[in-house]
C-alpha cells in the first residue's frame, strides 16, 4: 500500500496579538520571551505558514489537567496560563518554564530559525513554527531531533518520568478553543480533500500504518456496514492520551490517498469519548428476580444497623423519662421555689377525693405492689367499668414514684386510621424513632410495580404485623437494657448471668402498664395478639412487670392464649359503696371549700378564726344520702356529681341532671340508630338490634337483674328477625361492651345481667315514664314478635302442605298435625293479642307530642 502525502500550500500569517522572536544572534536559535495562543487570523482556528516555514508540535510543555482546573472560566484559559508562566518565570524554577524547555529541545547543531511557537495549553503543547535551509527537509530535522531528545531527555518539573516530544505537522491544525478536553479516542472523519471528488473509506491497514508511529494502538473501529451517518468514519483507540494529543495535532487536516483508490481523502480528526461498557448495570438489569431479594435484604440490614441502635435508644430514655423537661434538675428547682405560688385548690380537692378513693382500696393496692416485688412470671390484669378509677390506682398509687415506667394506651393505636396511622401511634406510644410510617405505601406501590413487570415480589413493604413485631421487638430490647441499667460491677452478684440477675431482683424490672386492653377489639385484633404475646414474652423472659388495664370481661381469652400455663393475678374493680362514695363526695366538697376559705382568710389578712367548710355551710348535703343511693357508686358519676355541688347546685338537682343525660345518652346511642353502629363514622353492623336493647331497658328497669339464661331463651334474642343479631351471646356481650349492661359471673359462668352503670339503673326507669320513647318501642318490640310469630305459622303450613301430600293420610301423622295445628293456633291467638296492644300504641303515638 503506498500513501500519497500533499502539503497545504501555504500557512497564512499569524494572529497580529503573537510575539515574533527577536533577530537571530549568530548561528543560534533565538527563541521569544513573549507569547500567548492564538485561534489563528481573524480567528478562524488555523495556522497559516509561508512557503519556507514548516511547523513543530511539542507536547508535555504543561500540566494536562491544568486546563480542567480552569473550567471555571474558560473564556480566559488561554491566558491565564501565559500570565501564570510570567510569574513562574520570575521565580528560581523559571528555567523549567514551556520556553525555555522548547530552546533547551532544539539543540544548536540544527540550523532552523524559529519564527513562532504557538501554546496549545489545553492539550499539554505547543507549536512551533520554524524555517530551515533548503537542502535540508523538514522531515530530516524532526528526524534529528526526535533523536536528540531520546539521547537527551528534557523532563519538565510536572512530569518527572517522561520528557517532551515532538512531531512534524502533517496536516493544518486546527486550533479551537471549544470545551472539548482531550480524549485516548480519535474520530477520524473522512472527507473529500477536494469538492468534486468523493472520498474514500480508508481500511484499518491504512489507519493502523498512519497513526501507529505516534504511539501504541489499542483498537481500530469501522464504521458499520449498515451505517447511513455521513461523512464516513473510523475510531482509533490510543493507549496513551498524550498519543492522540500528538496524532490530532499533527495529522488533522492530512490528504492521502490508499493504493487502489482514485480520489484523495482529508482526514478530520476530533476527540470521542469513550463509551465504557457497563457489564454490571447491565447484568443486574437483566437478573432482576436475582437482584431484587438481595438488594431487599441488604435495606433491611442496613436498617437494622443503623436505624435500630437509634431507636432503642429512644425507646430506653422514654421509658426513663431522662429527656424530659420535667425530670431534670432546673425544673426541679424551680417547682420547689414557686410550690406555694402555683399550688390550686382545684388540685387539692382532687386529690383528697382520690385519697378517699384509695384508702378504701388500700388492701387491693398492697397485693398490687407485693406482686410487683416477687418473681412470679405473670400477668396482673385489673378488670372494672370503665370510670372505676383502675389508672388512676395503678399510676398514683401502686407506682407512685416508680422509675422506669412505660405506659402502651391501646385506645388511640386502635383508634387510629389506615395501618401508617396505627404504626405512627403505636411507636409514639413506646417512643419508638425515627419511624417511618409513609415509607410502607410507598414501597407497597414499589413492589406492585416490581411483581407487575418482574412476576416476583420485591419484599420491600412490610405488613401491620411484621412492623408491630418489629416495634416491639426494640421495646423488649430497650426495656432489657433499662432493667439491668442499675446493675454494678461490684455487686455481690455481679458474676451472675443478665437472666439470672432479673431473676433474682425482681424489684428492678420496669414496669410496663397496656390501658384500654381489648379497645374495639373486633377491628384489629392481630395487634391485641401481638401485644398479648409481647406481654408474654416479656414476663417469661423477666425483663419486666406487666400490668393489664381493661373494661372487658373477656380479658382471659386472649391472655390464656399468649400465656396458657399461667394463673393471672386478677384484680376487679366495682362501684363503690354508698358509704364510701358519699366520703369521697364530701372529701371533695371540704377540699375546695377549705381551699376557698383560704383565699379570702389571705385576701383579709387572717383573723385567726376556724375555717369552714362547704359540708358544714350547706344545709341541703343532707340529701346526699338519697341522691347517692339513686346515683350509685361509679367514680366518674361521683366526680361529676362533686362539680355540680361546687357550683352550687342542690345534691336532689344535680342527680336528676345525671340521670336525664344519662337517659338521653342511652336513647341515642341505643334507641335512635339504625342497623349501624352508633357512634361510628363507618358503616359497620352491630351483634345487636334496638329491640333486644329494648328488651333489656325495660325488664331492668322493673327488676334489679335478670337471669342470664332466661334472657337467652327470650323470644326477641332468641329469633331476632334482625339479621346481625341472631346469636344471642354474641349480642350480649356486645351490649356489655358498649356498656349498656353489666354481666355478672358465678363459678366462671355468666349469671346475672345488671344495668352497665348504676345511674343506668334510674335512666332507664326515666326512659319508661316517657310516653312516646315506650309507645314507639314497644311498638317495635311487638312488631318483631309478631314477625317472629308469623314465620312460625309459615313453617307450621309449609309441614302441614307436606303432610297432606302424603298418599292414604297415614294415621301415624295424625300426632304430628294435630301438634302443628296447635302451634298454628297459639301463634295466631299471639299475633291477634299483638296487633291489639299495637293499635293502643299507635294511638298514643298519633296523641301525644
């Protein structure tokens, strides 16, 4: 293969801003002090040289990366380096300047005469522009010196190991000052070298012998057969970028011509980046049901290492209680200095109600704290109506003072919307953070979107009951630590085992008290049972004490599940006694009144007479008696009926008020419904209907209690027509769960039905003396006993109509039909007697307003 090479005519002259070198002095080549870059005449970007003149490159003059550090202004790359090299010039290294390392490369045995040297500061370079003797070419003095520098290597103070080399311009250079850094890859672009002609593609042979000689080739690229991008090209990979530095600047612009072809080609060379394969991404991307498990589970573990320690962190200090603002020491100091400014009547009033309340209970409070002193791996399950007074025994008393108390109130969790929701209470209830509630919907649609396209699940969302797990799972943890936080090196048990110590000092166990226990409990039962096994493992473990708060008679089920081999230390709070309640009513009343006296006894001056109290003012506490008995002994009733006296209203006034509001309360959340709960924003149905709470209205009410069994076998529980209501067990305790009863136990067994509070009691009572709630109610009641009487006469024909279908009317029928003629007709006798008692309530329905 024979190249054809064909000089540009002529360069044109240099940028009128460029330095000429001075007046050779003798034989020896002069070389300017003065220079800067140039894009060539007019700014075109090329060199123009004379006939005479032939042009240089020599690389390794500056820093290759010192153009990528000037990026930040571009605009003046080109001179900043000159400026910087005045300066460097100044210095004890100005010898090692681009200038002198270019006069110091041409040796003196050369007889060229430099005219110009041109910085090419972004690719490392510069050229130079010299003339030579005719006799002499241009090729024999690159020749030379490229020998002389091999002899001699010039190494400049930047690169150490590898000195400057030059090369002979083949082509016209091009000398843009574009942001186009310097690349290992070459594109090199094919085109006419004239404008009639159509240029040839150049094979790799032709590439390879043209380019080789400026350094080592990794790889040559042809374009593609099928390719329709013009004009054609090729890609030549150099090992070394100073290679393609020294390629491009001397053979951009280069006219061949291959052996075999007949038109001439230019070469057009540019830097390509390299596109580097990404055989990672793209073999992750394509086993994604390989990739996804793993990345799964390496979230997962960087959760648990990190988000982890943080949050049992959290756990811990809410549990102690050391981040608070009301344990530390200022605040301390400053209750003490102002405990006689702030102190209110109101509270002492309240407190010595409640001191009434405990002194009562003293005995329930001991066994309590005595369970809490000894290591039995149990449950203490305190069970009362609610308004009993149940928290406010175990907080106040059984651990008042108590350190390392957590308290799990279930009411909002359950109470709480969507399962973000319930996670965000349940962590604010234990102290557990950073929680990241939203984050589970957002990688529920993540995985949906992975299971659409992939066909398996990512496993990036978790369910409600793996994160309750996993919240609790950080408690127990953090309730270990807070345990053994007491524990000393040099105790006299310090060589047992973080087991065996809990064991031994059961006293140093924390306490961990779940309120509201069984809260809507038919919702979102698999958390009760969490809890519950929680609860479980937590005793058994003896990291600590559990204490249940609840208002369901129904505890045991759950409880016995999670701890079946257990015999719970049960507590039952009931209504107090009249005489115990009318002590904590008046407690309450002399508090206040003592606590008013002492106002204007300051507010005088003190005259040093006896305070009086409301109890020995108020001639009408007389009546307390008989309005307690009416009232009965719930503490919240009580409480409330202490708030109507303090304002002064009579004990006779204040009761009648509690039981109307109670009354009103029972119509509408019992009476006045629909099939749909009462109270609730969903519609869900209830496990009893408003006959059957009618029912049980209006037999307590004329009867203290009822028989548990006899209001099972009761038409309207037994056969209600309502469809939700049919089980009458279920539609009991139902009803005792709303409160509106109160079943009571005997041997384990339920006994007796009861009304749910003891102002219900006369509420109800109030309820029949209205004419129009009972007309209207038993109208209701009636008409679904005659429904129910009226699908038993329909079952009673339906037999009859197989019976008398039977060939030669059997005579052993004859007992069955006369049986069924008699139920028939009972039935009828009932409906008739219905539909008169009927007509006399609609009467008095059309009457009375």
């Amino acid at each position: 293969m024979a190249m054809r090479g064909r000089r540009l005519p002529a360069f044109a002259a240099t940028h009128t801003a460029t330095q000429r070198l001075l007046p050779a002095l003798g034989q020896h080549t002069k070389l300017a002090r003065r220079w800067q870059s140039t894009v060539g005449t007019g700014k075109t970007g090329h060199i123009e040289a004379k006939a005479d003149e032939s042009i240089l490159f020599v690389d390794n003059l500056f820093p290759l990366k010192l153009s990528s550090l000037l990026l930040w202004r571009p605009w003046k790359a080109q001179n900043d380096v000159p400026e910087l090299l005045k300066k460097f010039d100044k210095t004890s290294l100005g010898v090692f300047d681009p200038v002198s390392l270019v006069k110091r490369a041409i040796p003196d045995s050369l007889s060229v005469n430099i005219t110009e040297v041109i910085p090419r500061t972004k690719e490392g370079g510069a050229y130079v522009k010299f003339t030579h003797p005719g006799d002499t070419s241009a090729s024999e003095i690159q020749a030379k010196l490229s020998q002389a520098l091999e002899q001699n290597p010039i190494k400049p103070w930047f690169s150490p190991f590898r000195g400057i080399s030059t090369g002979l311009v083949l082509g016209r250079p091009w000398l843009e000052d574009l942001y186009r850094l310097p690349k290992s890859r070459l594109r090199v672009e094919f085109v006419p070298a004239k404008d009639s002609e159509q240029p040839d593609e150049l094979s790799q042979e032709a590439l390879y012998s043209v380019f080789r000689r400026y350094g080592w080739i990794a790889d040559i690229t042809s374009q593609p057969p099928d390719s329709k991008v013009l004009p054609k090209f090729a890609y030549v990979d150099f090992v070394l970028v100073k290679d393609a530095i020294m390629a491009r600047n001397c053979l951009h612009g280069f006219v061949l011509q291959e052996e075999g072809s007949k038109a001439a080609t230019k070469l057009r060379l540019s830097y390509e980046q390299r596109v580097k394969p990404h055989n990672i991404w793209k073999w992750i991307s394509s086993h994604p049901r390989i990739v996804i498990p793993i990345l799964a589970a390496f979230l997962a573990t960087f959760t648990v290492i990190v988000f982890d320690p943080i949050r049992e962190f959290f756990v811990k200090h809410h549990v102690q209680r050391s981040l608070e603002f009301t344990n530390s020491k200022l605040y301390k100091w400053l209750k003490r200095q102002t405990s006689d400014i702030l102190s209110l009547g109101k509270k002492h009033g309240s407190d010595a109600g409640l001191n009434a309340l405990f002194n009562h209970r003293k005995d329930l409070i001991d066994s309590i704290k005595s369970s809490l002193l000894e290591s039995v791996d149990t449950f203490v399950v305190i069970q009362g109506p609610r308004g009993s007074g149940g928290k406010e025994l175990v907080m106040d008393q059984v651990l008042e003072g108590r350190k390392d108390v957590l308290v799990l109130d279930c009411k909002p969790v359950m109470e709480a919307r969507g399962e973000a929701g319930t996670i965000r209470k349940l962590a604010f209830q234990v102290g557990y953070r950073p929680v990241f509630s939203w984050a589970n919907n957002l990688s529920s649609l993540v995985d949906l979107a992975i299971q659409s396209t992939t066909g398996v699940k990512a496993g990036f969302s978790e369910n409600l009951e793996a994160q309750v797990v996993k919240i609790l799972q950080t408690t127990a943890s953090a309730l270990k630590e807070v345990s053994l936080a007491g524990r000393k090196k040099d105790d006299q048990d310090a060589n047992l085992s973080d087991d065996a110590y809990l064991e031994a000092h059961p006293e140093r166990r924390a306490v961990v008290v779940i309120d509201n226990f069984l809260h809507k409990s038919e919702e979102k039962g698999i958390i009760y049972d969490k809890v519950s096994d929680w609860a479980a493992a937590l005793v058994q473990s003896n990291v600590a004490h559990v204490i249940f708060l609840t208002t369901d008679t129904s505890y045991s089920k759950p409880l016995s599940r999670a701890l079946p081999d257990r015999v719970f230390h049960q507590v039952t709070l009931g209504d107090l006694s009249p005489q115990v309640a009318k002590q904590f009513v008046v407690s309450q009343l002399e508090a206040n009144a003592r606590s008013d006296e002492k106002a204007k006894e300051d507010e005088r001056g003190g005259d040093g007479s006896p305070l009086k109290t409301d109890s020995q003012g108020r001639q009408d506490l007389q009546e307390l008696d008989e309005c307690i008995e009416a009232l009965g002994g719930r503490l919240t009733d009580l409480q409330v009926l202490a708030r109507r006296l303090k304002v002064g209203q009579s004990p006779k006034k204040a009761v009648s008020d509690i039981i109307e509001q109670s009354a009103s309360e029972i119509l509408r959340m019992f009476l006045l419904t629909g099939n749909k709960t009462a109270g609730e924003g969903v519609d869900k149905e209830r496990k009893w209907s408003v006959e059957q709470a009618w029912y049980l209205i209006k037999e307590i009410a004329k009867n203290d209690s009822l028989r548990y069994n006899e209001v099972l076998l009761a038409n309207t529980f037994a056969s209600s027509t309502t469809s939700s209501a049919t089980n009458p067990e279920a539609a009991l305790e139902a009803l005792a769960n709303a409160e509106l009863i109160t079943v009571k136990s005997h041997h384990g067994r339920p006994a007796t039905i009861r009304a749910g509070k003891p102002v219900y009691q006369a509420a109800f009572a109030k309820l029949l003396e209205d004419k129009v709630v009972k007309s209207r109610m038993d109208l209701a009641l009636l008409t679904e006993l005659s429904k129910i009487e009226a699908k038993n006469i329909d079952k009673a024909e339906q037999e009859l109509t197989v019976l008398a279908g039977l060939p030669n009317a059997p005579a052993q029928a004859s007992d069955r039909v006369n049986y069924l003629l008699g139920k028939l007709q009972a039935s009828q006798r009932k409906i008739e007697g219905f539909d008169k008692e009927m007509g006399a309530l609609k009467k008095v329905l059309a009457e009375e307003a």
